[in-house]
C-alpha cells in the first residue's frame, strides 16, 4: 500500500497560509498509524513474550499516550525521563537501564517500583545501601556484556568488546554471590542488549537462541531462578530503502515457532525504541537558496541537523518527498532547479549539517517544501537543538482518522 500523502500535504498548506514570511519547519506525526502498528507487533508475539517501548527514541507526550495501553511498559534510562513518564502514567511498569545512575535517580526508581537493569559492581553495592535505608526490597536484572561472536555484523554493536554497558561475563560470579547475600535485592532476571540497526530477521533470531541457551547454562551452573530475560531493541530500519523493511512477519513467525518447541522458559521481554515509532513521523523543512558550487547542487533549508540529526547519526542519505509551496517564500523570483541532483543541507556553520546527498529530483524551487520520512525515532530527540539558536520546528499530530498509511510491519506482503 503506497503512503496517503494528502493529510501530510494538509498541514503543509495550513502552514503556508499563515502568512508568515518563512514557513516553520515542523514534525508530522501519524497517530493512527503508530497504534495499528504497534497493536500489529504485539499481536504477533507469543505468549510469554513482552514488548515494552524505550522512550528515549521519542518521549512526546502524545507518542506516549498512544502507546501506553499497547505494550507492557515503558524503559527509561534517567531520573528526567522517570519524572516525565510518572507525571502522565503513574501506574505504567517501568523498567530502567543505562550506565552511571545516580543515587538520586537509584533512589527515585526504587520509590516508583521501577525494575532496575544494575550495570556495573558498584552500582550494585549502592542501590542494596538504598534499599536497605529505606525499608524497601528492589527488583534487579543484571546487564551482560556477552560476547557475540559471529553476531556482531550490525552498525552499532554494544557488546562483546569494550563498551560502558553492563557487567563483563567474568563479573557475574561475583555479582551472584553479592546479590545472595543482599536480602534488599531481589533477582529477576539478566539483560543482554548487545547490538542495534539489525536488519536481518533470522540473524536476530539466532541471537535470542544464544541468550536463552546462556541463561539456562547459568541456570544449570549457578542454581538459578530466571524470572525473565530483556532481550532488548535492535530492530533495525531500513531508511536508505525503505521498501526493504525488517520482515516482522517472518520474524514474529520464526519466534513463535522456536518457543514453542522451548517448554518451560522465563518470559522474554523486548524494549523496541526505534522499530516502534520512526515510521510515524515526518519532518518538514521549506527550501530557503538554491545554489551550485563546483558542480554540485545544494539545497539549504530552513531546518538542518539541529532539529533532525538522523542523517548524521547513521551516515546516510534520508529519503524526502517534495511538495510545492505556497507561502510568501515560494511566490518570490527565486532560483530554480530541474532535472539535477541535489544535496540538501541546513543553516549550521558546519559541512556535516547534510540531511540527504545527490538525490535525482525532477524540479525544485525556492518555497518548496522537502519531508522526509521515518523521523519518529531518534530525530528531534537526540538534535543539538540549539546550536545557533535558531527556532526549534513545531510538533503536529495528524488528526484521527487522517493516516498517512501503513507503516512497514502492516504492509501486505508480495
């Protein structure tokens, strides 16, 4: 099913006919379109499977509420992110990771019955020392940094080699015997999130056969009760070709049908960041200058890597759509350009402010408007927002029932 453009156009043309002299730049959200998604993943995972969301792919409030009552739970990964979710979803589970927590940020996820991914011996020592002072019992998994081995073949691979994350395999002994004599810590499982971007359905697969045969041998070697296992994200996306997406259908199948040959196993929990919400945002930005230099063409926009810096961060070319505009920008005698391939960049001070390079386009002028897709996750959010203090893009949300189409997972198959 091709994407419906005319709710995405819609918001275009209502920020044209503002009159402003430059159209803001925006961010497009598709609501619908993130619930059936999202109710499409969680459809197709077993019993005795979790899908929980990490918000720091994209925490605005209404990406929250929308998801809320569609996974198991939210993962946060700082005090901030604990107040920003317990403020608007005072029951939701949350289950809290990331390295370097303060005591403060230890002591205020024990308060909310947040379960606690412990990274490192010292963190350990703390949070028993918290829990002990305040009376209370905190639930514990325990991050491994496991080695991948043949695994690692995704572009940013977390384990297996000198990383920040987690405990090394030759820690956990000695993690096990300070947490049996820790009443205050009570152990639920292991964490492993060890790679991300994985685009291979049957890759991932065998990675969770790798982390389940670990455990029950850690099961075996150290008498054991594994409660869960957080498997973590790594779904990748596909942006350079979107229409190659991760085969979810091929992957929820191939999982029902390994777990079902498991017999008894602990529950297996996910904390999908990215593979939940980057195919329901778009990011807007109006053409400001055309120009050639050397041969190459450029188009500057008004927005750049400070509002959108997933191009930067992955090393990629990001698919964009044009649309015409209509403000008073777009009625000027600018320059124009047909037939040629352009680079487009931002308004920063710096040659790495590039959100796409040398894609064909038919025609382009000065007022038009370039949206790029997939921008849900990890695009506002992780944005040097103010570098050069220039306005932040405004946050739209397409109304109900105006869905720009079905993201990738939802897609019929060939």
């Amino acid at each position: 099913m091709r994407p419906d453009w005319r709710p995405i156009a819609a918001v275009l043309a209502e920020l044209d006919a503002r009159g402003e002299p430059t159209p803001p730049c925006a961010y497009i959200y598709d609501l619908d379109a993130l619930r059936s998604h999202a109710a499409h993943l969680r459809a197709g995972l077993p019993p005795g499977v979790e899908l929980y969301y990490a918000i720091k792919a994209n925490s605005e409030r209404p990406i929250l509420a929308a998801l809320a009552d569609l996974v198991h739970g939210f993962e946060i990964s700082s005090g901030g992110e604990l107040d920003w979710v317990r403020a608007d979803f005072p029951r939701l589970p949350l289950i809290m990771s990331g390295p370097g927590k303060l005591d403060e940020e230890l002591d205020a996820a024990l308060a909310a019955g947040a379960v606690l991914h412990l990274e490192s011996l010292w963190e350990l020592e703390r949070l028993a020392g918290l829990a002990r002072s305040r009376g209370r019992r905190a639930r514990v998994f325990l991050r491994i940094n496991l080695p991948l081995g043949e695994a690692a073949n995704t572009t940013l691979v977390m384990g297996g080699r000198p990383t920040p994350f987690g405990l090394a395999v030759d820690e956990l002994e000695l993690a096990l015997e300070r947490l049996a004599a820790m009443p205050e810590l009570q152990f639920e499982g292991f964490h492993f999130h060890l790679l991300s971007h994985q685009r291979d359905a049957h890759a991932h697969l065998a990675l969770l056969r790798r982390y389940l045969a670990q455990v029950r041998a850690w099961q075996a070697r150290y008498g054991l009760a594994v409660a869960c296992i957080n498997v973590g994200g790594g779904l990748g996306v596909n942006y350079v070709e979107p229409q190659q997406p991760f085969d979810w259908q091929a992957f929820s199948a191939g999982l029902s049908d390994w777990l079902a040959t498991e017999g008894t196993r602990p529950v297996l929990r996910f904390e999908l960041g990215r593979y939940l919400s980057a195919f329901c945002g778009f990011y807007a930005t109006p053409v400001l200058d055309l120009k050639t230099r050397y041969g190459r063409h450029y188009a500057v926009v008004r927005g750049g890597t400070q509002h959108f810096r997933t191009p930067a961060a992955q090393g990629h070319s990001h698919p964009f759509r044009r649309f015409p505009g209509a403000s008073a920008l777009a009625d000027q005698a600018g320059p124009e350009l047909a037939d040629a391939a352009v680079t487009v960049v931002g308004q920063l001070c710096t040659p790495k402010d590039v959100l796409a390079s040398e894609v064909p386009i038919a025609r382009l002028k000065v007022g038009d408007w370039l949206v790029f897709s997939h921008a849900g996750a990890y695009a506002w959010h992780i944005s040097h927002h103010d570098f050069l203090r220039h306005p932040h893009p405004e946050q739209r949300y397409l109304p109900a029932g105006h869905s720009a189409g079905l993201p990738p997972s939802l897609e019929p198959q060939q």
